[in-house]
C-alpha cells in the first residue's frame, strides 16, 4: 500500500492534540550548551553543567506551570538530568502534567555550493536516538533548519531545508515521537513583511509536498513557524493586527486543516510583542490551534530575574508563569495586557 501506517498512529494523534490543547503551549528550554552558555553569560554565570542544570531545575518546577504549558523541548543533557534535587527531570515535568520532548538535530553547517547558507545535520543515526529518547520519556521532537532571506534564500536551500525536515518527520513518526516541524525563517533583514510573506508561501509549499512524499501523516505533526513580519532592520514595523493579517494568510494558504497546531517561535521578538501577535492570531476561530513555542519570549525576564542567585528562584518561577499565563490568554484571545 501506499499509505504508510506508524505502529504509534494513535498515540502520535493523542500526543499531538494533547500538546495542542485549549490555553497551552510549549516552553522551549532546548538550547545547546553553546547556546546556554551565551544566556548564562547574560547574567555573569560560567557554562557549567550545575549552572545548567540549577536553571533547568528552577524552569521545570515553576508551580503550577502545566496550566499554561502542554510541552516542553530539552536538549539532550536535560534529558537525561536530574534536579537539583535529585528527581528525574523528565518525572517532574510529566507531574506537572507536561509532556517531555528533545531537540534531536544536529545544528546548522553551511551550505556548499549555496549563497552563504546552511543546512541542518542530524538524520545520521536518527532512529536509533529517537528510538532510545522514546524510551526515556521522549513524545515529541524538534528539528529547527533555517532559512535566511538577505542571502537569498536560494533554490537550493529551500530544497534542503524541507527535505530534510519531511525525512526528520517520517522518522519521528516511525518511532512514536511526534515532530515539530520548524523551518525558522529569520528576523534578519532591511527586507519589507511583503517579501518575508512572499520567501514564506514558497518554503511551507515545499515542506508540504515533501512532507506528503515521504508519508508523513499530518494528523500527528506539529508546526513552528516564525511569524510573517518585516526584517528585523527594515524601517517600517508592523503592528500585530499586520502581523496577524499576514500570519493567518500564509497558514490559510498552505497548511491543510489536518495539522493539531501550529507553535510559534518568537525569534527575537520581544516578550510582549510576542504576545500581542499571538492574541491578534487568536481573535477569531482558526482551523488548528494556534499558539506558542517559545524561549526567549517566554524565559528572558525570568533569566535576568534568576541571576544566578538561589534567592532569586522563587521571583524567577513567578517571572516565568506570568509569561506563561500572558501566553495562554492570548492562544485563547483573551490577552488584555
Ligand atoms: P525563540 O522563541 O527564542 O525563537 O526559540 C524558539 C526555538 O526553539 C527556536 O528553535
């Protein structure tokens, strides 16, 4: 048959609309140590694995968190990590009724033979690691490839990037984790919201097709899109109503109505703005739930809160849950600022 069926259909199904519930949305804490260490160096904090795993910890156990957040993204060592307290961080998050996922690409290498762009490692040994994050409580994934649009995007990275995606995709599925699909187009650019919806409709049509080439099915997948705006150095800014107006434009024209959710990044974009453009998303029915996947947007205040100063843990969580709630409110509609 042409139709590929995963053993874990049903639960891949489940999973996904269990992620994509009413008022919910992911908290991506998935940063690479790389990545860590730069916010950690925010607030003056060596790179260590105690200074990772006490910010991971004082993230996981925000009381209350799961009210707001249906996911949350780890990378691997958060995976396997313990508290501070010595519980599993994977069992406080399910205890909090949050459902664990894991970064599982490999990150971005250039492009030979491309306009100075990138593409996304990681397919290499893919099953097997997925196989094993199943295992460790893993029930969804996250592979993020990007696309820039001052280097061109060029025919070629497009390519790339969805095609990789879709082969990431059927993978997950085959091993019951349920993929994130994030062709992150980035905030870089004097370009204008026209060209960056323009670069948008042409990278979603070519995700989709390979998407449906290698079998994937839509019903247990999820999407993280950065939201349509101008180029972070572009003179003209556009209000969240814009924001909207355009967001819902390109979903409307190219993501079929089978998908659960659809989980923004934030990119860059500020806390409140991030915000603001989710709750203009969300003032009328869409055909998928639309909400939030956020890092910076979700964990920036909260971060410099925290300081690295165990007195601080407690604002740092209250810092947190208000981003959290201001983001719930919004994937209903209801933010009011
Ligand atoms: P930001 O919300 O900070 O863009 O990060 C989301 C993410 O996980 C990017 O892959």
């Amino acid at each position: 048959s042409l139709v590929v069926k995963s053993s874990y259909a049903d639960e891949l199904v489940k999973t996904a609309k269990t992620i994509a519930s009413p008022g919910r949305g992911i908290l991506a804490m998935d940063e690479s140590n790389a990545t860590c260490g730069k916010r950690l160096a925010s607030i003056g904090l060596e790179n260590t694995e105690a200074n990772r795993q006490a910010y991971r910890t004082l993230l996981v156990t925000a009381p209350g968190l799961g009210q707001y957040v249906s996911g949350a993204i780890l990378f691997e060592e958060t995976l396997y990590q313990s508290t501070v307290d010595g519980a599993k961080i994977v069992d406080v998050l399910i205890e909090q009724n949050i459902v664990p996922g894991i970064k599982v690409d490999k990150g971005l290498v250039p492009l030979a033979g491309s306009n100075n762009e990138s593409w996304c490692q990681g397919l290499d040994g893919l099953a097997s690691r997925s196989a094993a994050y199943y295992q460790q409580g893993a029930r969804f994934a996250k592979w993020r490839t990007v696309v820039s649009i001052p280097n061109g995007p060029s025919a070629l990275a497009v390519k790339e990037a969805a095609w990789g995606l879709a082969r990431y995709a059927a993978i997950s599925q085959d091993n019951g984790l349920v993929p994130i699909v994030e062709p992150e187009i980035l905030l870089d650019g004097e370009h204008g919201i026209d060209r960056t919806f323009e670069v948008a409709q042409k990278v979603w049509a070519e995700v989709f097709f390979y998407l449906a080439e290698n079998n994937v099915m839509f019903e247990g997948i999820l999407l993280k899109p950065s939201m349509v705006t101008p180029g972070a150095e572009c003179k003209d800014k556009a209000t969240p109503q814009q924001v909207a107006d355009y967001t819902l434009k390109l979903l409307h024209r190219r993501i079929p109505p089978a998908v659960p959710g659809i989980m923004f990044l934030s990119g860059g974009q500020s806390e409140v703005e991030a915000t603001l453009n989710l709750n203009a998303m969300n003032q009328s029915p869409n055909p998928w739930h639309v909400s939030f996947s956020y890092a910076r947007a979700l964990q920036n205040t909260c971060l410099k809160t925290w300081g690295g100063r165990p007195e601080n843990v407690q604002a740092a969580q209250e810092a947190l849950l208000i981003r959290a709630k201001a983001n719930s409110l919004a994937q209903l509609g209801k933010y009011t600022g």
